[in-house]
C-alpha cells in the first residue's frame, strides 16, 4: 500500500500544476456523470419493478 501511495505521489510531482488540476477535475465530472446515470437507471428499475410486483400479485395496472 506504501508503494502505491508513493507511486501517486511521484506521478504528481512529476507532472505540472495545470495538467494535474485538470485529471482531477475531468475524474470529478466523470463521476458526477456516472452517479447521476446510476441514480436515474435506479429510479427507472425502481419504477418497472413496482409495476410489474403490482401487476402479478392483482393490484392493478395495465
């Protein structure tokens, strides 16, 4: 685990202030995408699975 931490630490050092603030920002906006993405495709299933439970235990629907 020490060998990783000091691998990360080496990569920034060796790269310049700018190119590392934009990595972090780039990750930063790649996982707002994907929490968003998964949040939406959660609330979706969420959705279909309600209707179909509803639909096989009688409870109406189409």
């Amino acid at each position: 685990m020490k060998n990783f931490a000091t691998s990360i630490v080496n990569f920034l050092k060796e790269e310049d202030g700018p190119t590392a603030v934009e990595y972090a920002v780039m990750l930063a906006l790649i996982i707002v995408v994907c929490l968003v993405s998964v949040g939406s495709i959660g609330t979706a299933a969420n959705t279909k699975f309600d209707a179909v439970g509803k639909a096989i235990s009688g409870g109406g629907g189409s």
